[in-house]
C-alpha cells in the first residue's frame, strides 16, 4: 500500500477535498494531487502533520494498508434523532462503563422495562466530566452516565434512576465495527474523524439545554459489536438528515 493511497483515503474519511488538505497543510492543491498518485513525496515536518491532523502513526501513514479501515468505521452522516425520554445513571469506579450498565440492567428487570424487545429500549452513554484529579490520579477512577431510551408506552416510573427529556437534534454519526479490539485508539479515533469532517464541512455546535453533546450507542447485530457515535450539530440549512432510533 502507498503513502499516496493512506493519504487519499484518510482525507476522503475525514470529509476533506484536496483543496480543504492543501488549505490546512498550507500547501497547493496541485501538491496534495501530487502526493496522491505518489509522484513526490513530503517532507518530515509536512508528514508529522497529516499524522497529528489524522490522528495516525508515522509509520502507520507511510507502511501500513489503511484501507483496511473501511471494516471498522462507517461514512459519516448527519442524522436526526427525535426526542425521547430516558431513564439514566452515573458512576464513579474504575470500570464505569462496565458497573453502570450493570446496574441499569438490573434496573431494567426491577422496572418492567426489560419485556420490551431491545430496538425499542437502546442503552447510550457518554462521558461524566465531573471527576476530580485526584479521584483520576491517585485512585484510577472514570465517571461514565448510561441511560435507557424510554418506549412511548413505558409508563412505570420505578426509583433508582434520574428521569431525563431530550429535544429533536441533529448529529453527526460514525459507526465503529467491533470498538472493544483496540477502545483506546479506535473510539477516540471515531471521535477525531467526526470533528474533522466537522470543521471541514462548515457544521458547528451551539449548546442546547435538553440536547445532549455527544453520546455513545453500543449493540450487537448477527454476532457483531458496533457502537454509533453522535456529535450535536447546528446543521440548518445541510441536507441529508435522516431519522435514528426508528
């Protein structure tokens, strides 16, 4: 596989047209054409910046096939998500992630929320920032929030959880095709990706109360993992929306 390929094909994930790459790297378009089809190639600095700009390594953006990419993320899309209601819950440990969806199954079967099939009840969940360094630092700790997206005919409202709404939105979303293999790298990687497509293509955020940021949404279809990932947009105006959770 060449440079050229691994660079065409970061720059068309990432939503970038040769003008937008040259404008960044402040370079000509002509030059990014150039280095596409491997007719010159750049120099050291020029390389350490597609690999900050890509979040990639050095040797990985000149050796490897990163094509290869295309089993583990999705195009991305901007879609809109109707509002819903949610049932959600925060925890502080070293293994957030893990205890809290732990805890909200449970809650699930306590509730009666559990007969309902999965499609209509998706688990999200997102980062809880509020930890403190010393909480990080001295004793390993993360805070993660997961929430039940409610069916419009749940109707017990069972203790135990913080009851939410959330407004119409648009985000954008990546899907990433089994993010466990390697979380570290391939999820803030997924998060990379949409903001470079992000700021490439003229989207940006205005915070919304009852809107959520961003939020993760793992399941599992055929034997497969995947999560979604969703970052809010303003996107008045943009094209192509299409409706999630349907």
């Amino acid at each position: 596989m060449s440079f050229g390929t691994n660079l065409q094909y970061l720059r068309k994930l990432t939503g970038l047209t040769q003008e937008k790459l040259a404008e960044r790297l402040n370079v000509s378009r002509q030059t990014v054409s150039r280095w596409e089809i491997d007719d010159v190639y750049p120099d050291m600095p020029k390389l350490l910046e597609m690999c900050d700009l890509f979040s990639c390594k050095l040797d990985a953006l000149v050796r490897e096939d990163l094509a290869a990419r295309d089993g583990i993320y999705s195009p991305i899309t901007i879609q809109r998500v109707k509002g819903f209601r949610m049932a959600r819950y925060v925890m502080i440990s070293p293994n957030c992630e893990e205890d809290v969806q732990s805890y909200l199954r449970a809650w699930a079967e306590r509730s009666g929320l559990s007969k309902w099939p999965e499609e209509k009840r998706p688990l999200i969940g997102w980062d809880f920032p509020f930890v403190s360094p010393e909480q990080k630092n001295r004793f390993n700790l993360r805070g993660y929030v997961a929430a039940w997206v409610l069916p419009e005919d749940f109707a017990p409202e069972c203790p135990g959880v913080e009851y939410a709404t959330q407004e119409d939105a648009d985000y954008a979303v990546i899907t990433i095709t089994e993010p466990f293999k390697a979380p570290f790298e391939s999820i803030p990687t997924a998060y990379k990706l949409v903001l470079d497509y992000l700021g490439a293509n003229g989207f940006r955020e205005t915070p919304r109360e009852n809107v959520l940021s961003c939020f993760e949404r793992e399941y599992r279809r055929d034997g497969v993992t995947y999560m979604d990932v969703y970052l809010h947009v303003d996107s008045v105006g943009k094209a192509n929306l299409f409706t999630s959770f349907s």
